[in-house]
C-alpha cells in the first residue's frame, strides 16, 4: 500500500478535529460515541492484549497517535502507563489538556503528525493508534515511525477500518451519507482510505513489526434495531446520549468494517 493520492486525500474532512469548543467531551455530541459505544470494545480488546503480553503498564510508556480530545488516551493513562497523546489538530489538544487536568489525570499532550513523530527511536513500551490510520495521508511513513518510536519487543497496538462493500454500505453510506440514518459529519471517512488487513500485515512486516492478532467488531444489536435506533435520533427522538447509551460494538470474527490488531517490534 502506497501513500494516498492527493485527490483522494483531499476529499477527507479532518478539519472537524479543529472545530472549536469542546466537541469531545459533551455527552451529546457525535465524537462522544467514541467513549460511549466504541471505546468499551477497544479498551477491552487492548487490556486483552496486554494481559497475554504479560505487561505491567505501570512500569511502561505509551504514546496515542493522533490522541484527538484524549478519549482513548486517558483509559491508557488509567491503565498505568506514563502517557503521551501526539494530535496535528491544536483545539482537540486544548480538548484533551483541559479534560485530563479536570480528571486529574497526568498526560502529556504534543502537537504533530503521525508521518513525523518528534521522539527519539526507541521511546516507548506501547503505541496506540485508533481510528487514525484510515485519516493518513502517508500510511507507510506513519508505520514507518511508529515502529521507529517502539523499543525492540515494544508493541504496537491499532484498529481501523475495513475496505469492503459493506463498510462502505455502513460507514460511508449509512453512517454518513443517508440522511435517514446518518449521524456522523460529511466526508468524517472516506472509503478508499480505509485498510484491508492484509495490507497492514504488509506494512508492519516492511517497518520490521511482526503482526500477531487481529479481530473483528459488531454491534451489540440486530442490524434492523440499530437502523430503528438512528432513524429515533435523526426524527429527534433521541440524543447521542441515548444512542450512546443503547448501542455499543461488541468483539465478534466478522472484520468487515472496524477491526484491531496488535503487532511486535522485532
């Protein structure tokens, strides 16, 4: 896999990340789900991970790749490791930096890009980098530097989306682009960006990471209910809160849309 065409790359909306105000934190908001509905599948799977590896994130250092308003990396830091968030968009940090002083919480949060990472090699234990490597411009340079930043044996743990018709079908046309069910901003993902998990194996083994696991996610909901579920919210029957509070992903085999993995520096 190569790095993303201009014209592609170009359609993507990572400008909302800059939106300013806090659009991470408010429970009813969109970007909240990500605490709500996925974040209990991703933190879960991640624990799991950790657990088999035998790692006392107490004793360890992790860094988010593209930390966003820091919902994903202040469950890092509560695991026990010294934690460090990396985002390009400045008011998600201000998000983020604000949010962890509030939850007494000791993060430190840098700008910059994934394609760039400003810390020496061999920096860290783990690296963490969710729902962020289908919003890369240069996919293998962010690979590339990921393993760069990881000690020998460091682990590098992801989950991204799946380049299939049904992700496209969910994703893109449900999630985004059918205003009967859509709920997140246009352009927020854009298909041919997202990642089969064969060519994330391909790029792991070039960056010399050994790929060890991946595994699938679902609703934990029938696919009708969750269709009846967002058509409450588009009508404004219901907020995202009520949306985060029924609908959340569960682990399953099926990796056709979001999927995680974990791999280990060699």
């Amino acid at each position: 896999m190569e790095k993303i065409a201009q014209k592609v790359y170009s359609q993507i909306n990572n400008d909302v990340y800059n939106t300013q105000g806090d659009i991470w934190w408010k429970p009813d908001s969109v970007l909240h789900l990500l605490k709500t509905s996925i974040n209990p599948w991703r933190v879960s799977y991640a624990s799991s991970v950790l657990k088999k590896l035998n790692i006392d994130p107490k004793e360890k250092t992790a860094l988010e790749v593209g930390s966003g308003g820091g919902i994903m990396t202040e469950e890092i830091c509560k695991m026990g490791f010294t934690t460090t968030g990396i985002e390009p968009a400045e008011e998600s940090i201000l998000s983020a930096t604000n949010h962890a002083i509030v939850s007494g919480l000791n993060i430190k949060y840098e700008k910059g890009t994934g394609e760039q990472l400003p810390y020496p090699n061999q920096s860290f234990d783990v690296v963490f980098c969710c729902d962020v490597l289908e919003h890369v411009c240069d996919l293998p340079k962010v690979v590339s530097e990921i393993s760069r930043v990881l000690k020998p044996g460091g682990v590098f743990i992801y989950d991204t989306l799946n380049r299939t018709f049904i992700s496209k079908l969910v994703a893109i046309k449900i999630w985004q682009e059918w205003k009967r069910w859509a709920f997140m901003p246009p352009n927020l993902h854009v298909w041919k960006m997202f990642i089969k998990p064969d060519e994330i194996k391909e790029l792991l083994s070039k960056s010399g990471l050994e790929w060890k696991d991946h595994v699938g996610s679902k609703p934990n909901i029938s696919i009708p209910k969750m269709l009846s579920f967002l058509r409450r919210r588009t009508k404004g029957e219901w907020t995202f809160v009520d949306l985060g509070k029924n609908f959340r992903l569960v682990e399953s085999n099926d990796m056709n849309i979001l999927y995680g993995g974990y791999a280990i520096k060699k």
